[in-house]
C-alpha cells in the first residue's frame, strides 16, 4: 500500500490525468451506445411466470407496458361530441408517437367496457413500443403534456400507469448536487478547511461517475434495473466520500505530527487506506452476496452497486494521493499551518505526550463514561434498538400501487379516477390465462368463469380474448377484477384463495391448465419467493463477514459482536421504514405517497448494503483498538484509545452518509425513498448508538477476551491483516521514551514531564492483570 500511495504522488500528474482521460472516454462510449436499462422481471417456475408464457405465446406482438390514458367529466358523459373529439385528437398524436405500439379507444367497436356504467369516466389503453418500455422522464413529460393539453372546462385529461410513475418519481435532478452541499458543510465543519472539504468529494465523484457510465455500458449485456444508476449513486456518493475522509483525516494528522507530505501521504494509505480496502472489499462482497438467491433481476443490480462502490474505492487508494500530494501542506487549515511553526523540540515532546497519553476532550470524557458504566449503557443502547424494531414486527411485503404516489401527481389522479369510476380494484386486476387441449375441455372454461366471478373478494370476472392455436388448443384470458385495492392484503389473500381452492376445484378433471398473472400477482409471488430465500441470503452474508473480520482480527468475539451489532442496525432500519412507509408516519409529508406495503426486494437488497456500511465502522473502529492492542497489550486502553481516535471522524462520515441519502430519498420514487430512509435510519443508529456506546460497552465488558482465539484454528487460518506491518511503517517517535516509574496503579510520573492523568497505560511486563482481563486459555 505504501508503494501505490507513494507512486502516485510521484507521478501525480500522470495519475489526474489517467482519471480525467477514463472518464472522458466512459462518457464518449455512453454517449455513443446509450444505455440499455431493463426493469422488468420474471421468477421461473411461479404461476405467474406461466401464466405470463401462456399470454406471451397467444398475443406475441404485444411485449411493451402498457399505460392507461384516463378522462372524466363533471357534468354530462363521455360521449359528447365536444370530449370525444378532444380525446380523438390526443389518441392520434399518441399513434403517430415513436413510443406507442398500439391503442385501444373506448370509442372503437368492443370498447363499451372501458367506459363507467355512469358515463363519467373512461380510460384508453396505451401499448407502448417494447424498446422503449421503460420511459425515460423527458417521454413521459411529453406523453403526459399531450394529455394535459386534451383538458378544458369540465374535461380532466391524466395519464397513470407504472412506466409513468417510475419515470416520473426518479430524484430531482439536483439530489446529488443536495447531498453534496450538505456533505460539503459537514467536511468544512469538521476539517476547517477549504481544500481538504473539496477533496473528498471530488474523490467520490470520480469514482461514481466512473461507475456509473460503466454501469451503463454494462446494461447493454446484463439485465440491469431502471433504478440501479440511482442506488449506486446513493451508496458511491456515501461511501466515496467517508473513504476519502478516512483518508485525508489520517494525513491531516500526520502532517500536524511534523511528518514530510509525501511520507504522511504513504502512511496514510497505509493506514487508513488498507481499511478503505478491506472495508469496501466487505461492501462488495455483502452487494454480491445477493447473486446466491439466482434472481436475475437483482443480479444486475447487485453488481452495479458494488462496481460503483469498487471504483469509488480505487479512486479513494490512487486518485485521492495524487491530489493531496498537489495540495501539500494547504491540506491543513490556515491556523494548524502557523502551527506547523513551532520548534522541532515542541513537535518532540508533543509526539512523546502523544504516544503515552489519551487525548482529552468531548470524546475521551464520553469514553471515560463508557467504560465506568458499561453494562447500564449497554442496556439503554440495546433497548432503544429493540424498541425501533418493534414495528418490524407488522412488516409486509408487496408493491404500492398509485394511490402511494405524491398527492397531486398525474398518475395518482388517473388512479383516483378509475378507482371511483370502475371500483378500488379496477387497476390491479388479475389475469386468468386457461389453456385448452380440445373442444371439451374450451367447455369447461365457462364453468371455471362462474365459479371465479361467484368468490367473495371479486367484484367482475369477464372473458377478454379466446386465442385459437395449431392443434385445436386455445388460451382463454380471463379478467378478474377484486373488490379491494391491488396493495391491499385482502387482494393477496384472493389470490391466494384462487390460485389455492377455487381454480384447482373448478378445473379438477377437465384437464385445463389455468395459471394466475398480472402485475399483483407477480409482486406476490416475488415477495413470497424473496421471503423464502431470505434466511439463506443473511446466513451467507453473516457467514462471509464472520469469516472476513476472523481473519482481519484473529478473534471470535469480535466478528460474533459484529454481526449481532448489524443484525441489530438491520432490524432498527426495518422497522423505521415499516413506520414511516406502511405506517404511512412520514411518507406523505416529504412527497412519497401514502402508508403501503414495502417494496418486496427491500430487504434483500437493504440487508446487503447496510451490513457492508456496518463493517466499514466495525473496520475503522476496532483496526485501531486492535492495533493499539497489539502495541501495548492492554485492553481497556486499546479499546478507549480507539474510540476516542475513531469516533470523531466516524460520526462526521454517519453525518455525510445521512445527509447523501436523504437528499435522495426526498421526492424520489418509492422505492428509492424506502432505501434512502432505511439506510439513513441505520447509518444514523450504527454510528450514533452501536459504535459509540454498545461496540466499546461490550468490549469492555469482554476484555482480554475480546482477543482470543484458539491456537488450532489460529495455525491453518491465512493472514489478513488491515493495519500495517512493521516493515510498511508505523508512525516513529523522534527519541526513545523516558522510562516511565509507576506510583500507584493508575498514574505514570516520567522525568522531565508533568504528571498525566492516564487511567490506563500500557502496564510493564511484570504488572499484575487488571480486574476483568482474565488470562486466556492457550
């Protein structure tokens, strides 16, 4: 690590302009070949699924979504002269649009069934061109424009459907912009200076806009989510810019220690860098931990947020070196520099009080309190978790549904309007697709219609098309509409009855293969089929930090102590978004629609990133204790050294993460709310709560123990260290060390210096062990 960082600053010029050069090519090649972006998703083997191949087969043409053009009026019906010319006029436009495929009118032959039995209200269906399903925000402003322009006195004119919604509820344009002014603010706080404020976050944006425009080319042969670009900005921007304050926190230090740039660089990289590195390998390696569930559609996006996060990481390691070695010594702020003046025998004996003292200040007097009252803390820390995870309790799966989306929205309207026209459940109806073999069993289909349309929970069933196939068979689409909303837990519950009882006892004997599809019930079986993978996916996840930290640190307790801590972050963050989602505590005031069911994927994918982001303050946090553990053998002291040391910066880097991700998660689509809230809430409860209270609390009350690991698993376990060896270099004081002479069991007097109040020093080899530090075994 010190030969990269110190090839870097050696060829600083080289190393910007690689960067500049990457990313201008990436941004060529986007440019050039565009991004291919897919959203859709299919679960093999799920009824829906086959149902889906059955519709596929019958109506091969017709791959696109599909969005609803809705219209109603206050006085009159649908039918008079003046809004069917209106709505003719606007349908026509929308033929000649590159985007549509096909349209079907209300006032075409066979559309009476898309007009209300009031007369009031009427929708056209609008087949969008398969190539262009997923709307980019500019097409759906237009689509929705030339909608709007159809509306007068009288005549409301909307457009909804999911392809509008998710085109129009992506972040604002200026979310990234938010959530780097807000990190700016934190980082000048915190450094007090203007350049080191400047460089971590053109350091993160380096390595996101590297990512992404890779991401983007990478679309083009992997099946990559819609949404995937803005989660990997999310955690690239967060990430990116807590790996570069690690950084240049270390080399501030160094530097304020006398150390030549370059040499304070080197030692940063070292340091703080091997962290960088073994925390965003962990970041990865939980995104990449969802490819075990062999779900395509989260595939993609596990790996473009974990290649967004690992050229973040390479941009923090090479590109974050080169511009501190062009910063040099302006790194400091004005005041530390006129520090930088004093006599090398001030800087001596700083370094000496340094190296035998823990510094005082806010954080060493909160450390002092932890470890007086470690098991009182521990308990108030772990049943505040507990009692944010309570509502974690109700959670449930599923998909919102329109009535979620911002009050006002167009997509909101045409939901209300079709829900008061045609009933709650118009606009998440199932689709019944019935294969028959022969003539005898197409006559069972009508048997099969009654009995669906005679189900509690169903408000219409109607036959929509009869498809004839080579061979005399035929496919049957059957429309069902429920009486309840499509996110609603009894419209999950009908369709399970229907998939469970009504279709197996209606077709019993007949020999029909009837299959239940559409929108709702494909968000049910995804939800059903991630539930069921889930345990697997955190056993794997568990499984793969447990062994990662047992090879950092050579200990049990720590890695075990790590994963309860994110288990507990985990369940915290379920249950603030079960709250403020489904709950509905807090969705509608900040533009994110109203209470319903979290997003299916959220877990999966929450799970994964939170508990990357947790390792990283479980590296930082505990490389220095064991660090300062292995220099001075004596635990209390390691573990207050390493809080005092660590916390400052890893409450500045929480404060960063949350204020990046909720600039994303405010007025952003759902389901991007859901993450940005949900992992703000965790980082916030991680770094606030668990790393500055219980992790140290629980330490402290394990000792010498926190350390242990048997001598037969030691042997065969290969080395991974993060901090460095001896040979990469450690921070060197000047001149030996005056002897220290102890008086007593807590104060050192060391000739030529005053008396510290060190409650915990390195204690000489033949010191007896402290109360609480047992000797281990082995």
């Amino acid at each position: 690590m010190t030969a990269l960082a110190l090839w870097c600053t050696r060829h600083r010029l080289l190393v910007v302009v690689t960067w500049a050069l990457l990313l201008l090519g990436l941004g060529a090649a986007t440019v050039a070949k565009g991004s291919a972006y897919n959203s859709s998703f299919a679960l093999s083997g799920t009824d829906s699924t086959q149902a889906q191949q059955l519709l596929d087969s019958a109506f091969p043409g017709q791959q696109g979504d599909t969005v609803s053009l809705v219209w109603h009026v206050e006085s009159g019906t649908v039918h008079a002269s003046s809004v069917q010319s209106s709505v003719d006029h606007v349908l026509a436009e929308y033929k000649s649009s590159g985007e549509v495929q096909s349209v079907q009118s209300p006032y075409s032959a066979g559309g009476s069934g898309q007009i209300s039995a009031d007369g009031k209200t009427a929708y056209a269906s609008i087949d969008l061109d398969d190539a262009t399903s997923g709307l980019s925000s500019g097409e759906a402003n237009q689509l929705i424009g030339i909608a709007h322009s159809a509306s007068h006195g009288g005549l409301e004119v909307e457009l909804g459907g999911s392809a509008v919604s998710g085109a129009l509820q992506t972040p604002a344009e200026d979310s990234e912009i938010v959530g780097m002014a807000a990190a700016a603010i934190v980082l000048f706080l915190a450094f007090g200076s203007l350049f080191s404020m400047l460089l971590p976050i053109l350091t993160a944006a380096a390595g996101v806009g590297g990512g992404l425009l890779t991401v983007g080319l990478l679309s083009h042969v992997l099946n990559v989510a819609g949404f995937a670009p803005t989660l990997g900005a999310l955690v690239g921007l967060g990430v990116g810019i807590d790996y570069a304050l690690f950084i240049v926190t270390r080399h501030r230090r160094g530097l304020t220690d006398g150390m030549p740039i370059d040499t304070s660089i080197g030692q940063s990289v070292t340091t703080s860098g091997r962290a960088v590195l073994f925390a965003g390998g962990t970041v990865c390696v939980a995104l990449l931990g969802m490819l075990v569930l062999g779900i395509g559609f989260l595939d993609g996006v596990a790996v473009a947020t974990a290649l967004t996060v690992a050229v973040t990481v390479l941009a923090a390691l090479t590109l974050l070196p080169a511009l501190l070695s062009f910063l040099g010594p302006r790194a400091l702020s004005r005041r530390q520099r006129r520090r930088q003046g004093a006599s090398a025998l001030s800087r001596v004996r700083a370094a000496r009080l340094a190296a035998i003292s823990v510094p005082r200040g806010l954080w060493d007097r909160w450390a002092d309190i932890v470890h007086r009252r470690p098991r009182a803390l521990s308990l108030v820390a772990l049943g505040l978790m507990l009692v944010l995870a309570i509502p974690t309790l109700t959670l449930r799966l599923g998909s919102a549904d329109a009535s979620t989306d911002p009050v006002g929205s167009t997509t909101h309207k045409a939901y209300e309007m079709l829900a008061d026209g045609f009933g709650p459940g118009f606009d998440g109806s199932l689709t019944v697709a019935v294969q028959a073999s022969n003539a005898q069993q197409q006559s069972q289909v009508g048997h099969l219609l009654t009995a669906i349309s005679h189900t509690p929970g169903v408000a219409s069933a109607t036959e929509q098309a009869s498809v004839a196939q080579s061979g005399g068979r035929t496919i049957d689409v059957l429309n069902v509409v429920p009486t309840t909303s499509p996110q609603s837990s009894a419209t999950t519950d009908l369709l399970a009855n229907l998939r469970e009882h009504v279709i197996p006892a209606a077709t019993s004997g007949t020999g029909l293969q009837a299959h239940v599809g559409g929108l709702v019930a494909t968000n049910a079986d995804f939800a059903s089929v991630l539930s069921s993978k889930l345990p697997l996916f955190i056993a794997v996840i568990v499984g793969l930090s447990f062994l990662l930290l047992l090879l950092a640190f050579r200990s049990l307790l720590i890695p075990l102590t790590a994963a309860v801590m994110n288990l507990l972050a985990a369940a915290a963050a379920f249950g603030v978004v079960t709250a403020f989602f489904q709950w509905g505590w807090g969705s509608s005031a900040l533009g994110m629609g109203g209470s319903g069911p979290v997003e299916a994927f959220l877990p999966v994918m929450l799970i994964a990133i939170l508990f990357g982001l947790s390792m990283d303050y479980q590296v930082f946090l505990v490389s220095r204790m064991h660090e300062e553990w292995r220099r001075a053998g004596c635990t209390t002291r390691a573990v207050k050294l390493g809080q005092v040391e660590t916390s400052r910066v890893i409450t500045a880097a929480a404060t960063i993460m949350v204020c990046v991700f909720c600039s994303f998660a405010v007025g952003s689509q759902r389901v991007i709310g859901e993450f940005g809230i949900g992992l703000a809430a965790a980082v916030l409860l991680d770094a606030f709560v668990l790393r500055t209270v219980l992790v140290p609390a629980a330490m402290h009350l394990f000792g010498r123990w926190n350390w242990w690991l048997p001598r037969w698993l030691d042997r065969p376990l290969p080395r991974l260290t993060v901090e460095p060896s001896p040979a990469e270099g450690l921070p060197i004081i000047p001149e030996p060390l005056p002897t220290p002479v102890f008086h007593g069991a807590h104060r050192p007097v060391i000739p030529g210096f005053p008396k510290l109040p060190l409650p915990t020093l390195p204690r000489p080899a033949t010191a007896p062990v402290p109360a609480g530090e047992a000797k281990l075994p082995g």
